[in-house]
C-alpha cells in the first residue's frame, strides 16, 4: 500500500514539474507591453492603457490592461507614459553599405525599399537579415536601375542600358529570376519600352517604380506603374503638349517644370492616379536640400556617423554639382511650393503619399533622414498621424506587405517603435525613440549607437 501511494506522488510531481516547464518555456517566448498609448497605424483613434503580446516575430494580441491576464512567465515591460507606433519604412533608399544597417534600425526604420544598387550586394545582404544572420531592416530591392543609357552621378554604376523593347524584356526576365522585389525605370526610356517593361513585370508579379521624365506620369499611370519617385513626371504630365523627347535628363539641373505647369490640369490628373491606385515618393528631403544652401547641409551634425568615404564623396559633390544644379533657389523654392500644393490635393481626394529619401544623397543620413521627411510632409499640409500612415500602412500596402507590415494588428511581424512623447501631438517626437522592437526583438538603443560610434573610430 505504501509502495503505490509513493508511486502515485511521483506521477503527480511529474505532471506538476511538466506543467510548470511548458509554462515556463512557454512564457520565456512572450513579451507583453502593458500601459502605453497605441497608435496602430490604421488612423482608428489610439488605445490608451494597452497590452501588447508579442510572440517570436509575431503580434499574437492586442487588448487593454485589465482585460487580459499575461501568461505565467512572460517578459512584460511596463510602458505607462509612452507611445507605440509601427516601424518605420524608408521606401526610397540606396542601401550602399552594410553600415547603413545600423543607422537604420537606431531610428526605428524596420524597412527599406532599395531604388538602385548593386544586385549581388543589395539582394544577399536582403537574404541574409531575412535569414537572421545579420540584424537590419527588411529589405525590398530593385538592385539595377533600367535606362536607356547610362545615367550620370553616382548611381551610374547601377544603371543597366536596355536599347530596344527586345532587350528590355529579357533585363525585366532575367531580374525576376533573381528575385528582385521591384523594377525601377529612368528618365529618358521612351513610351514603347516603359510599355515592355511594365507588361513583363506584370507577367512575373512585380511592381514598377519611375523615375520619371520622358514618358510622363499620365502615361506611365495608364501603362500600369505603382509609385512615382521623388514625385516626378507629375509637372510633365502638367505641360500638356510639351514633349520631353531628348529629356535633358539631368533633370535635377534643368528642371524648371514645375514653373509652367496648368493648375487647371490638376484634378484630372489626380483622378487618375487614385483610379489607377498610384503612389506618390514625394521626397521632399530632396527638394529641400537643393533649396538649402551647401553650408546648411554641411551642418548636419549627424553627418559623421557616415563612413569616411561617403563624407568625402559628399563634401567633393558639394563643392562641385551641387552648386550648378541648385545654383537657382528660386526656381526650386517655387518647385517646391508647386509639388506641394499638388500633393495636398492629391491626399484631400483620397491620394496616398509615401515616404522615401533618397539616403545618402548629400548629407542624408539613413534613417535620421526619414524623420526629416515626416517633418517636412508635416510642413507641407499633412497630419502628423497621415505623415505616420505615410511611412506605415501606406508603405507596407504599396509594397504588398499590408499582410505583414505598416500596422500594429495581431497576426503582423512585430516591428514597432516605442516613443517617450506623443508624435500626434508633434511629429518630431517619433526621434525620442525609446525602445526599438524587429521582428519581435527587443534592440537595444543604447548600445547600437555606442556600437556605431566604436566602429567610426577605428575607422578613423
Ligand atoms: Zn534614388
């Protein structure tokens, strides 16, 4: 009799120890976030007192404190007094150095869309941080830019020369089969070949992005392009009858379009686009740094978190193109009002802006430079949580990501940011980052940054 009731308590401290492992292990994988405000992304109004449970990459929950009890175990991080939003997206960058990476993720930019770049760099190095190999943002890249010939400035290198239709199909083939997540277009490709181009990457389901000129954004809308970089072709398609045949394509000097456009042309133009679901990269990063002068630029003190050679470069572009091609502030100040007053009126018909820099286009830091462009859409017209939308769903929905990304919803990867002020009250706030969480890991703030500046001395 003894003997059984022996057996009998050990069976129960089996069960008892299993129960209390598989919770303990269980509970080790959760992380909940109780009591900050919750700004989701979706525009709904923000969730005061939330929780937050975020299992491995994963957004399990959401709820409110009181409502929910964490599971035994959880690592739970009170947030009272602080905000949440979704990670940030930078949907035009030029990912040039994988040191980019930390300055990405120390302003909560969780992912990057690459407009140009070297495909074998661009697309292992996306490989490798999908695979966690290496911490950085998720990235979506294009790798080659496709022109008609090459393209001046730095992105030459990354220019592929298609010369006619035929061989503009098999450059959009041969980069699906790479796995490219998107096809960029340039300036002075004509009609018939944006035309190939844009049906062939329909055939293998990707997207286009154009920087456009020569075909204008009206016809590039109605051939099927998805985003609009730095928002142009919009003062082309604004003309009317001009051609821009031998687009003088370094539009960056020459461009004075925007100073003879039909406002009265505005709103059907508009339509169009919304029709047609396109997205505008409005940039506005870019046009102000061609109406700031280039002391301005030089200021910016977090130009030294850049590796040695991408300062020179810059210091070597300020003193040489950039003055010729910003040398008329007027006409880029009036460049800048025009774009705009456009954009305002293409979001208050229902248009959706995104947001892109151009880093590290002179004194464009990755990722600092993102803040910049909310800021500067803020200026412009939009709310600070459209600006947020902006960055967020918008993004993630032109990406083709909304199942994954953009908003703080259960079932979505758990990039978020947590803020110590409100950045609906001030869109500057979303710079007091306090907590940075990739793909449900917690990055520690501090530590990246010292870790950058380590790795800036032993360059030097
Ligand atoms: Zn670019």
């Amino acid at each position: 009799m003894k003997k059984l009731w022996i057996s009998i308590l050990l069976v129960l401290v089996c069960i008892f120890l299993s129960i209390f492992f598989i919770n303990f292990f269980k509970g080790k994988k959760i992380l909940v976030l109780t009591g900050g405000t919750l700004i989701d992304g979706t525009g709904k109004s923000p969730l005061t007192n939330s929780v937050i449970v975020i299992e491995k990459n994963k957004i399990k929950a959401i709820s409110e404190e009181g409502k929910y009890r964490p599971p035994m175990f959880a690592k739970t991080i009170d947030i009272r007094g602080k905000f949440i939003i979704p990670g940030l997206i930078d949907m035009h960058v030029h990912y040039t150095d994988e040191a980019f990476s930390d300055l990405f993720l120390l302003n909560g930019v969780t992912s990057v869309r690459d407009m140009g770049n070297d495909p074998e760099f661009i697309l292992s190095l996306r490989d490798k941080i999908n695979a966690g190999i290496v911490q950085g943002p998720t990235i979506f890249a294009s790798s080659f830019i496709i022109n008609n010939r090459k393209i001046p400035f730095g992105a030459s290198e990354y220019t592929i020369v298609a010369r006619n239709p035929k061989e503009a199909k098999k450059i959009v083939s041969d980069l699906a089969k790479k796995n490219v997540d998107w096809i960029k277009i340039y300036i002075t490709l004509p009609e018939e070949m944006v035309r190939t181009i844009i049906k062939e990457a329909e055939k293998n389901k990707i997207p286009v992005a154009g920087h456009l000129r020569r075909v204008n954004a009206r016809i590039a809308a109605q051939l099927g392009i998805r985003t609009l970089e730095h928002a142009t072709g919009i003062a082309e398609a604004l003309l009317g009858e001009e051609k821009f045949e031998d687009a003088p394509f370094l539009w960056t000097i020459s461009d004075k379009t925007w100073l003879h456009v039909d406002k009265e042309k505005y709103y059907d133009l508009i339509d169009l686009f919304i029709r047609k679901n396109i997205y505008i990269v409005a940039n506005l990063t870019l046009y102000q740094s061609f109406v700031s002068d280039g002391e301005e630029l030089k200021n910016n003190p977090n130009a030294k978190l850049m590796s040695k050679s991408i300062q020179d470069g810059w210091k070597r572009y300020i003193s040489s193109r950039f003055l010729d091609v910003t040398r008329d502030k007027e006409n880029w100040r009036v460049t800048k009002q025009r774009l705009e007053e456009f954009l305002l009126l293409f979001k208050e018909r229902g248009g959706k802006i995104l947001t892109g820099t151009d880093t590290p286009w002179p004194f464009l830091v990755p990722g600092f430079s993102l803040h910049k462009e909310l800021k500067l859409l803020v200026k412009a017209g939009l709310s600070p949580l459209e600006a947020l939308m902006s960055a967020t769903k918008y993004s993630a929905e032109a990406l083709n990501q909304e199942q994954n990304l953009g908003t703080i919803e259960e079932g979505k990867i758990a990039d978020l940011l947590i803020l110590n002020e409100d950045p609906l009250e001030d869109i500057s706030h979303t710079q007091n980052i306090e907590l940075i969480i990739k793909s449900g890991k917690i990055i520690n703030r501090k530590e990246l940054y010292l870790s950058i500046i380590e790795k800036q001395k032993k360059e030097e």
